[in-house]
C-alpha cells in the first residue's frame, strides 16, 4: 500500500515537471526552421537575429518577443514601364525580380514588412530600368543579329544598379532580374504593322517568282535532258544502220565477187519482178524471147 | 509528545482542489500513460511511392549531402514535434501550368490596326515582328529541400522565367524562321533559358518540356500572312508540276531513243537476215550455173519476162531495131494512178539473147 503511493508520488510529480519544462521550454525556445528568420526584440527593440536553422533561446514573454521573418525568394513584377532606348526609340518594359531577405535587421528595421519591400523594389527598379536602357540601342534587345543583342550586359548593369542599394537600404538580396516583357508603345504598333504587312506583300511576290523560276528551271533542265537522250538514241541508231548497211553491203559484195556478171544478172530480174506492176506497159522488140518463137530461123 | 501542526490557510483553502486533482489523476493516469505513447510514435511516417522526404530536427535538416537528406518510400521513424518535423515532396508526379501571359487573352480580343500592350500579350522577335505566343511548361521538383525550403512559390517563378526566355528568345530570331522551321529552335532556346533562370532563383524545380499550344502572327495581319502562306503553296504547286513534267518527259524520251535504237537493231537484223539469205540462194545459183550456164541463163530469163508479161497492164511488140538504132528493150512504166511517186526505172541490162550465147 505504501509503495502504491510512494510510486504515485513519483508520477504526480515526474509529470508536473514535464509539464512545467514544457511550459518553460514554450516560453524561451525558438525553433527556426530552414528558409526562415527570427528577430528577437527586447522590450519592442530588435536585439538579434537568428537565421541559422535550429533552437535558439530567447527570455520568457514579455521581456523578450521573437518575429518569424520567410527567408524564401521571392517574386516581384515590376510595372510596365516606357522608356527611350539610345537611339530615340519608345520601348515599354517590364522586369521582374527575384528577391530574398538578406539581412533580417535590416529589413525588419527599414522595411518591417514584404508588402513595403516590393514598393521600394518597385522604384529601385524602374530607375534603374530607364537609366540603363537609355544607353543602349532598341537592338540590344531585339534583334536578329547576335552580335548586337546584349541583353545579358544589360540585365547584369540591372543588377549592379539595384542589388547593392537594395542590400545596404533595406537589407533585401536581389538575385535575378530578367525582362519578363518587351512591347511597343501602341501608336508604334501601327507603324510596325504596316511594315509587317509590306514585308508579307513582299514575301508573297518572292514565293511566286521564285516558284515560277524554279519550275521553269525544272522543266528547261527536263527538255534539255530529253533532247539530249533523244540525240544520244538518234546517234545510237545511226550507228546500228550504218553498221548494218556496211555489213549487208560487204555480204552483197562477197556475192558480187564471186560472179559478177550472174549477180547482175539476178538483180536485173529481181528489179525487174519489182517494178513491173498491173499499170505497166511493156514494149518488146519481136525478136526477144519470148515472141521470138514464133518467128523462123530463117526471117531470124 | 509532538503536536501536529495546523494546516496552513495557503493548504485549507487549495485542499479542495488538490482534491479535484487528485481525483482525476487516479481516473486518468494511465490515459495519460497511453497519449504519451501515441504521442512518442507520432514522429513515425508512411512515405508514399511517389513521394520522397526530408526530416528537420529543431528546425534543421538532417544530413548533410543531398543523398543522406532524402529518404525515400517506405517507414520513415522521426521524433514527435517539434523536435522533428517530416515534410513530404511528390517529386515523380509531372505538373503541368499553361503560360498565356504573351497571348491575347479571350477577353481581350486583339482587333484593329493596334494593341494596346497592358491589355493584350505579344512578343517581338527580332526583326522586331509582333507575333503572340502561349505554352504549357511540364514540371516537376527536383530539389525537395530548395523547393520546400528556399524557393519562391512555382507558379509564380514558373511564368516569369517561361515568360523572360520566350521574351530572350524570339528576341533574337526573325518572324518567318520563328513561325516556319524555327519553333523546334525557339522551344530548345527557351527551355534552357528558363531553366537556367529556375536553377538561379534556387526554385527546386525542373522543367520537363515546354509545350508551344499557340505561336501566331496578330489577327489583324492574319489574312497577309495566309497570302504568304498561298504564294509559297502556289509556288511550291508550280515547283511539283514541273517536276512531274520532268519526271514524263526524261523517260519518255529514254522510251523513244530505246525505242529507235530497238527498231534499226531489229531492222540490221533483218537486213542481215535477207542479205545472208539472198547470197546463200545466190551461191546455191551460182552453184548450178557454174556446172550449166546457159540452161539456167535461159530458164531465169524466161521465168522473168513471163512473169513480167503476166504482170503488165500490155504489151507492145515492136520489130528489131536496126543496128543503129537502140538495141535495148525498154521497161516503160506509166503514171501511178493514185499518183504516188515511183522511182525512176533503171535502165535494165539487155538481156543476152541464149541462142546467141556460145
């Protein structure tokens, strides 16, 4: 019995402790997370700022108070904003930022909040925006020459322009600014659609003639290839008659060779087979055979 | 004998509540018991196949290497809060996020001979051409510590940096490489580009592709960029008709030299034929004259002019010439009826009279 309540004096008191610790630990303890800041202020002055992620250790309420600051980068877009470049052209640009809380004192002192962070981002922007881009030509941002695009030069003199004073001031980190959009002023769309549409008439008119050139290129190239062939067979031909003719004659000379007087002869009878036809008149002397028949030996 | 104390006014006036206390302590302790376990257990977690985690201790990651950080599927035993604090990232899952911010937007309809840039998206490439464009970015996490942790929010860093290389990109191409052969190129550049630029702002995420849903000139040019379209289609037609006419004509012309060349091969060889023939019947003549001339003088002779006789329209007999006169018979042909034209006869050889042959 007694060692019932002697083991329950030791809970009871193993628990209040527990919750007293607990409370005391409530009470001193900061848990900063990884992408997060806390500013510890004593009695509404800001005394530290913590942003190694762990426990951190600050006195009980109301002495000490602690503001979670986000670490985390952040986004802003500036406005769109016009501007003259170098060479007198009005251009309409907008940036946009990647910001992150650098120096939490600083920021909690200057700024205090992220919703005021991006207006002072805002007119750092802009400034720096139309100083830079005022001594550069319109073709250093658009262009189709590489040579004169420049735009990383132009992001980096941005970044040089903003990111320190933005540091010391207001202690934001400024990682990155990059164009986010490069537009014409809207009575210079006007101007550049009349060009576009010049420069599509002017495409229409090359496509045509170029097609019209080429195919008439493809087809000259296919007469010429055809009369070629044609005059390659024709010779072709020529040759085998030739040859042919050559052949047959010498043929008909060898026969000739071996008794020209009875190849004669036979030719004549030959031609004479082909010329005379159901439309010719022959006209023979009385004393040819065969007529001659009919005739004595002596009136012969 | 020791006297007992009186209780205190501070142990009168709490008795009644550590009463209460009391009380519930004996009806609770072992609840008490049974949530403090649960709550030691709490630390433990299930991550999901597609899931990967990391643990904070006091707010710090554990680990150091990326590789000793991740824990993947299966149990993942933590300490309850707040000492450790379990965050779950889907790092296989693709999510997917249409940019439009350089396009006309439906309630904006971009009509006229103008836009106005605040109300309606486009981009100039870079012989300065307006021209609208939309994508839809594939992404995933790849860093779950920069991504929980440091990075701004994806949607966010997502458009701005698609949007920021678009915008680099087109800048530096002209408008008909951009709108023919050239998206394949502006996608490369403008994937890169925007993941450079996610890889800068620490934002943990990869881009799995970059999907172009729109890329057009503005309406008001449409039907000047479709006249282009139809030159270059004419002038393509034009380009195929020749070819195909090329393409009939060349083998057609093969076709007929070969042929030629067919015909006068078949020709010489059927003059080759008749020639050889000819002269084999000659031999086998000359053959027989060799052996009795003046028979088959006689019999060819004779075989000729009757068939020539049989053949003539008429005959004339005329008595002999005298000496002087033309001792050679003449084969007189008359005008073709159908007044074709007949080679002039030649004049054939008299024949020798057989009797008067020795």
């Amino acid at each position: 019995m007694a060692d019932e309540v002697t083991a329950q004096r030791w809970l009871r008191a193993i628990t209040g402790s527990a919750a007293l610790l607990a409370i005391a630990f409530s009470a001193t303890a900061l848990v900063v997370h990884e992408g997060q800041a806390v500013l510890v202020t004593r009695f509404g002055r800001p005394v530290r700022a913590d942003s190694a992620p762990g426990l951190h250790w600050k006195l009980p309420w109301p002495i000490d108070q602690a503001i979670w600051l986000d670490l985390r980068r952040r986004v802003y877009e500036g406005g769109h904003t016009e501007m003259l470049t170098r060479d007198k052209k009005n251009v309409i640009v907008r940036t946009f930022v990647v910001w992150r809380v650098g120096d939490p004192l600083a920021f909690a002192q200057s700024i205090g909040s992220e919703g005021d962070a991006e207006g002072k981002l805002d007119g750092l922007l802009t400034n720096a925006a139309i100083g830079t881009l005022g001594e550069h030509d319109l073709s250093a941002i658009v262009s189709t020459n590489p040579e004169d695009l420049q735009v990383d030069r132009i992001e980096q003199e941005l970044l040089a322009a903003t990111a320190p004073v933005a540091r010391s001031s207001y202690g934001v980190e400024i990682e990155q600014i990059r164009f986010e959009r490069i537009a014409l002023p809207e009575e210079n769309v006007r101007a550049v659609f009349d060009q576009m549409r010049a420069e599509r008439r002017q495409y229409a008119a090359k496509f045509r003639a170029e097609g019209e050139r080429e195919a008439s290129r493809i087809r000259s190239e296919a007469e010429l290839e055809a009369a070629r062939i044609r005059a390659t067979g024709a010779e072709q031909e020529a040759r085998i008659r030739g040859q042919s003719a050559a052949e047959v004659a010498k043929v008909y000379a060898d026969a000739h060779r071996i008794d020209p007087e009875l190849y004669r002869f036979t030719r004549s009878l030959d031609s004479l087979d082909k010329l005379v036809t159901d439309q010719t008149t022959l006209i023979l002397r009385t004393d040819a055979e065969p007529f001659s028949l009919l005739q004595t030996r002596e009136t012969r | 004998m020791t006297r007992r104390r009186a209780p205190s006014e501070l142990a009168r006036l709490g008795a009644p509540l550590a009463r209460v206390l009391d009380g519930a302590w004996r009806r609770t302790h072992w609840w008490l018991a049974l949530l403090a376990l649960l709550y030691a257990a709490s630390g433990i977690t299930v991550i999901r196949p597609d899931e990967i985690a990391v643990v904070l201790r006091w707010g710090r990651l554990v680990g150091d290497a990326a590789g000793t950080q991740i824990h993947g599927p299966g149990l993942l035993f933590a300490l309850p809060r707040p000492v450790d604090q379990v965050v779950r990232v889907k790092t296989k899952y693709v999510w997917e996020l249409p940019i439009e911010s350089l396009s006309e937007s439906p309630q904006h309809p971009a009509y006229g001979d103008t836009l106005d840039p605040l109300l309606v998206g486009y981009a100039l490439t870079g012989d300065q051409n307006v021209v609208h464009v939309s994508v839809k970015a594939s992404y995933r996490v790849r860093d779950p510590a920069d991504w929980a942790f440091y990075g701004p929010k994806s949607d966010e860093i997502l458009r701005v940096e698609v949007d920021a290389a678009m915008v680099r990109s087109l800048g530096e191409m002209g408008v008909d490489h951009v709108l023919s052969d050239g998206r394949k190129l502006l996608i490369a550049e403008a994937t890169r580009r925007a993941q450079e630029g996610l890889d800068a702002a620490h934002s943990g995420l990869a881009l799995v592709s970059l999907e172009l849903i729109g890329l057009r000139p503005p309406s008001a040019l449409a039907d000047d960029f479709d006249a282009v379209q139809s030159a270059f289609i004419e002038s393509e037609t034009k380009r195929k008709n020749a070819q195909a006419y090329a393409q009939d004509v060349v083998p057609r012309a093969h076709a007929s030299a070969d042929a030629a060349v067919q015909v006068a091969r078949a020709d010489a060889a059927a003059a080759g034929a008749l020639a050889n023939g000819e002269t084999s019947a000659f031999l086998a003549l000359h053959r027989e004259y060799s052996h009795n001339p003046a028979v088959v003088r006689e019999r060819l002779y004779r075989d000729g002019v009757e068939k020539a006789l049989g053949l003539a329209q008429a005959v004339r007999w005329i008595p002999p010439a005298s000496k002087s006169q033309g001792q050679h018979i003449r084969v007189m042909v008359a005008p073709d009826p159908a007044g074709g034209r007949r080679p002039p006869s030649p004049p054939v050889p008299p024949p020798q009279n057989p009797e008067e042959d020795p």
